[in-house]
C-alpha cells in the first residue's frame, strides 16, 4: 500500500497501526494539503459481508459524531477490493504506549485523561452511540496533550439488542463489563466500566482482571473482586480510587447512571475539599451469577396482631423481602413446604442455566498452529484461517535471503495449541528499501569518497571523461543514477561523467609576445608548453626575446585542449649580418623650392619597408639604415613629389667591401655648371658623396662617412 494512491486523492506514506479487522496507515490529503490517517480493512475480510458491515457501520457511528475528544471521520470508500475509512490524523502516541512507558501515571495526568474520555463518551452516548471498546489502545493522545477516542468498529446503537454474535462475543476481554461478558445487552454503564479499568490501569501500571485465557478474564469480570487501587498504588487520592469503586461496580445499576455523572465526579476529585473523603461503602448483593443461598422462612412474630402480616428486609438495602405473618397465619405458611422447595430447584435449574449460557459464549475449542513459514502471504492466511485461526497484525520488512511477499515469522509455533478464533501475527518480506541517491559534485575523487561512505563498491564505478566547455575539466558532469534515484548499494552501477574541458580552443597568436606573455596565453587557452618547448633563434624581423615563431599550430586554430606547444624565441641579428647606413642624394624639383621625399626600402629584415618622407628645400643627404645579410642584398627606392627617382641596390658584399655604387644628386633645374658642381664628384659634401660599406668594427666611428658604412644607426633624416 505504501505509495499507493486512494481514491486518486491519498497518497500512502507509512503504516502506523493496526488491529486485528483493519490496519492504519498515514496518507496525505493532495486535494486539501494536510494529512490524514486512513483505515484500511484487512485483505482477508474483503469477502466477509459481516467484516464489511461491521467496517462501513465504524465509519456512519464516527461521522454522525463531532466532539474535540472524538476523531473526526472525514470520508468513506472502497477501490477495487479495498474499504477504507478517512479520518483525522492525530500526531502522538496512544494512551497503551504511554502506559508502557511510562505507568504508573500522574494521578493530574490520568484524571485529566479520564475526563476527557468522559466527556467523549458523553457525547456519544447523547447520540445514541456506545463505544463498545474503550481501551487504552483506542485513546490517543496528541502532542498537545488533547485525547481523542477512535475506533468505533463494533459501536452499536443503543436500540440494539446484544454485543454478542453468533458463537462469540465482539471486544478486548480485559475492559469486557460483566454484562458484556455474559452476552447480554450492553448500554452506556458498560462503557464507564470500561473507562474505570482504563483509569485503574493508568494509576497502577496493571489490568484488574488477569488470566491464562480470555475465558479466565471472563469469569473474573463475572465472579471476582479485583485489587483495590490504593492497595497497589497508595498515592492514589481516596477521592479518585471512589470513581473507580463506583464505576467497576458489577451490578450496572450500582455505577454511574451517566458519563456526565462521571465526568463531574473526575472535574472536582481533585479538589482540596474531596482529597481526604471517606471510601466509597457499597451493600454487598449477591448478583444473579453468584450462588444464590434462600433465606430461611422466619417464624411468627408472637407479638403481632392476629390476621396482620408485615414486609421487613433482611437487614440489607435491596435484600431478599421476608414475609412475616401473625400466628393465625403461621398453619398456613408451615403447611407449604412444598411450594418453597420447588422454588428453590427452580431458582437453582435458573442459576445452572445462566452459568452454562455464560460458558458457552466464552467456551472455544483448541486448535494447534499450523507452519506458515516460507508460504506466500495469501496461502498462509488462508492456512490459518482454514484451522479457524485469525490473522494479527502483519509486519512489513525485509529480511536478507527472503524474497518479497513471503512470510518468515510467526508470532506462536507451529503445533501450539491456541483458542480457535485467536490471533497470530506475521512477518511478512518486502522488497530491500532503497535509499536515495545523493548529487554528487566535485571532482571524480570526491564523488568517488562519497559512493564509498554510502557503501558502493569502487569496482562498480565507471569513469567516462568527455569534453565541456561550461563545466571545468576534472569536475563531474552528470551521473546515473541521478540524484533522488532509489538504489541498493550492494548491486548498483554508477557511471560518472568529467569534463575533460572544451573539445577545441582556438590558438592563440604568440608571434612578438615576450616569452612570459607567449606562456600565460598558453595556459589560459587550456594549452600546454611541450618539453623542451623553448628554442632559440637568430631573427632579422623580431626583437630578441619575443617570439619568432610558434610550432606545431598556427595562429587560430583550432585545437585540442591540452595539446602541446614548442616556441622560438628571437636571439636578435645573426653574427654575420651588417648595419648599413646609405646617404640618399636629395635636391629639391626646382631651385628655391620644396620638395616632398619620400624612401621606401628593402634589406633582411623585410621587403617594402617604409623609411617615411621628408620636406627638402636645398641639397642634401638622406641616412636610410638598413640591415644586410649575405642571403640578403638590401635596396632603396627613392620618390620626388610623387615621381620614382631611381632605385638603388646595396648587396651585402658591397656594403661588406665598401663598394657599394655613389648615387648622384637628382636635377634641380638649374644651370648645367651648378649641376656639374654638384655631380662632380671632385668636392663631395662634408658627410660624403661616395658611400662604402665598412666591417662592423667601424660602424662605431663618428665623423665623415665617405664610403663607410655606420656601426650607429642614422635617424631617418640622416641626423
């Protein structure tokens, strides 16, 4: 039933109880949102109309009631095979638990209790109702102390007639009232009888009536005085042990007329005033269950006028009437002998008629107990109920080696002798309750200790790394079973997904990073520096110690996380190289006017180098540095107001020998002999008109540089 839904609105949680027609469970309410407790009769009186009705008249005798010591019957159903009753659920312990635990009670405690149950009752009874079953298994006490009755299952209108079914007596024997025990018609009194027993039972931790079968208890009820309660407990008020005198007294008439006469007993007994009363005296009389003795038939009064008679009682309220008469009468009285002992064998045949009744109803055959170990439950219902044996309560749990469904216990053994109609509880097995899988986070190792503390051997782990690029690598991804999942710790599989990180990352562009920016941008993209990842270089384009060129990926692409990168780092020129410094002849277009230059050149470094441009009004030379190779010859190409001058090569050998060409001074429009001065060659400038290269040793030298080449390098204006 756990888990089961009803009536497609309650939802069943746990099982809380039960008795032997119904088991309890506690459900939640989806409609209304509040739990309830739900009575569900028990499989094996599904088929019993007489089960059934006694089942559907509990739930109309609880729902015709409403009191707040009363548990409230909220609906009534029937699913299939399934009767159920909704009731109020009520968060506590019931009074028996208590009294296990805690008796003997608080004397406050158990009046306050009692009065409760009073006052219930009092209800009820107002209502036509009698409980029937007032026990302590039936009270239940809520958290905040409220008592509420429940189980009216063999409640019965008051205009019924008797308690008593055919061959056997509906109740718990040892709350039974004497007339319940006899099968007689039962009314309110007998309810109080029973609430006296429970309020007995509260003070001194113990039943009144005890026996080795419920036949015995029966017979106590009928024929025996029980302990007095401050005989066992003396901490008992006088006042309160008077409540249970009067309300266990046999004759009915002798107790309470009332629940209310007894509720107003329990509210004052307590008081200051009724704490030190005397005992409760009752006249003894001989019930109809007693041996009864036929008081002797007394003689006559000699004093008494003739012919007048007179009634007088034995000296005892409620006693056997005596006649007496005068001594005109007495011949007459002595000659009927015979009358009297003919009422005295019908007295006695009475009496003897009443005991065999009495025996007959709690009389039951013996049966023994057949094994119903290892059988399904429905077969070993039916076993026990085919010897005429009832099924208790039937406990739910797993049991190792057993499979679900069967019974592996049995509350007495097989061949013990029990009373035909008596109880034997089972053990029944369920499926091995699983727990909830936790989530798991973290890295693989912290999942992994988790799964060991709830019992999962690592051996039934598996790891499946796979690429995510939200999901840091080493960190789990998913799992199965997820989170909330049952699972049994000795056979679960547990797969763990890792994130291995993003499946591809672009590579970054290390080319002129330092070598420090070059690493920290391979770490970032999730990249790693391969062994012996740092090569060195000579390089005409890159400064040293920035990076030349980045092995094996190229600038964004797409690779793997983790894939390894090798870097060269530039050393600067190689040994061999030279620096250069060429003298550009330049003169402006026309005399006495502007002209704009402007240089673009070549060397190892690169082709198409811009040297940039320069405003020139008079003669004059240009310093263009340039860096040459012995793979690299270098050149210059030089423009005028938007017009190609001329390009001039400077080949490494050259430059190496001093060689190298001397450029002439473009013409500026003037008179020949000014050019012919200019382009003489006989009188060059200060800073020298035939340009040479020189070995780097002179390139350090200041001064003229008539065909050397500079070991400093000239600014692009030739300063």
């Amino acid at each position: 039933m756990i888990g089961h839904e009803l009536g497609g609105r309650y939802q069943i949680i746990e099982r809380i109880g039960g008795g032997g027609m119904a088991l309890v469970y506690k459900a939640q309410d989806l409609l209304l949102n509040r739990y309830v407790a739900i009575k569900v009769l028990r499989q094996q009186f599904v088929n019993d109309e007489e089960f059934i009705r006694r089942f559907r008249r509990e739930a109309q005798s609880a729902a015709s009631l409403s009191h707040p010591n009363i548990v409230s019957v909220y609906d009534v159903g029937q699913e299939d095979e399934v009767h159920y009753i909704v009731m109020e659920y009520v968060e506590g312990q019931n009074l028996n638990e208590i009294i296990k635990e805690r008796a003997p009670l608080q004397v406050d405690e158990a009046v306050r209790i009692a009065s409760q149950i009073a006052d219930a009752l009092d209800h009820a009874h107002h209502n036509q109702i009698i409980h029937r079953d007032i026990k302590p298994h039936n009270i239940l006490i809520g958290r905040n102390g409220r008592v509420k009755v429940t189980d009216f299952g063999i409640a019965r209108a008051v205009t019924s007639a008797t308690i008593t079914q055919t061959g056997s007596v509906v109740g718990s024997v040892h709350y039974f009232s004497p007339e319940h025990a006899k099968g007689v018609a039962t009314g309110e009194k007998s309810d109080l009888y029973s609430l006296g027993i429970v309020l007995y039972q509260m003070l001194t931790g113990r039943l009144p009536f005890l026996g080795e079968s419920p036949i015995s208890v029966a017979l106590k009820h009928l024929q025996e005085q029980f302990d007095e309660p401050r005989a066992v407990n003396p901490m008992i008020p006088q006042s309160v042990e008077n409540i249970i005198l009067k309300s266990m007294r046999k004759n009915p008439s002798e107790r309470y007329q009332s629940a209310k006469e007894m509720l107003r007993d329990l509210e004052t007994c307590l008081l200051p005033e009724r704490r030190t009363e005397s005992k409760l005296a009752f006249i003894e009389d001989h019930d109809e269950d007693s041996t009864r003795i036929i008081p002797a038939i007394r003689p006559q009064n000699q004093g008494s006028p003739a012919g007048s008679s007179k009634l007088s009682r034995d000296g005892r309220d409620g006693g056997v009437m005596v006649e007496e008469r005068d001594s005109a009468q007495k011949k007459k009285v002595s000659g009927r002998p015979a009358l009297w002992v003919s009422l005295t064998l019908v007295v006695l045949l009475a009496l003897a008629g009443v005991a065999w009744y009495v025996t007959s109803l709690v009389t039951v055959p013996e049966v023994a107990v057949p094994n119903v170990l290892n059988l399904e439950e429905k077969e070993a219902i039916q076993a026990l109920t085919d010897k005429g044996i009832t099924v208790g309560d039937i406990t739910r749990e797993y049991k190792e080696g057993v499979d679900e469904g069967i019974v592996y216990e049995q509350s007495k053994p097989e061949g013990t002798m029990v009373k035909e109609g008596s109880a034997v509880d089972l053990k029944v097995s369920i499926e091995k309750p699983l727990s909830p899988m936790p989530e798991l986070t973290g890295t693989y190792d912290d999942a992994l200790q988790q799964l060991k503390k709830l019992g999962v051997d690592q051996a039934r782990v598996t790891k499946v790394e796979e690429n995510n690029a939200e999901v840091e690598p080493g960190m789990i991804i998913s799992q199965s079973p997820e989170a909330g999942e049952e699972f049994d710790p000795e056979t679960v599989n547990v797969v763990l997904k890792v994130s291995k990180g993003p499946s591809e990352v672009k590579m970054p562009d290390l080319v002129n990073k330092t070598q420090a920016e070059a690493e920290k941008l391979i770490r970032d993209a999730g990249l790693e520096l391969a062994e012996d990842g740092i090569k060195e270089e000579p390089s005409f384009e890159v400064d040293a110690g920035k990076v030349t060129k980045q092995w094996p990926y190229s600038p964004d692409e797409l690779v793997a996380p983790g894939s390894k990168v090798t870097l060269f780092i530039s050393t600067g020129y190689p040994p061999e190289a030279i620096n250069y410094t060429f003298q550009v002849p330049a003169a402006p277009a026309q005399e006495g006017q502007i002209s704009k230059y402007s240089i673009v050149y070549g060397d190892a470094r690169g082709e198409g180098r811009e040297w940039g441009t320069q405003k020139v009004g008079k003669a004059q030379y240009l310093a263009v540095d340039l860096v040459l190779a012995p793979n690299k010859n270098g050149y210059v190409t030089v423009t005028r107001d938007g017009v190609v001058l001329d390009t001039y090569p400077i080949s490494y050998i050259d430059a190496k020998q001093g060689t190298v060409p001397v450029p002439q001074f473009p013409d500026t429009g003037g008179t020949d002999e000014d050019t012919m001065d200019m382009n003489s060659g006989d009188n060059p400038p200060d800073t020298g008109m035939i340009l040479s290269g020189k070995l780097a040793s002179l390139q350090n030298e200041q001064g003229s540089v008539n065909g050397k080449g500079k070991a400093g390098k000239r600014n692009k204006h030739g300063n």
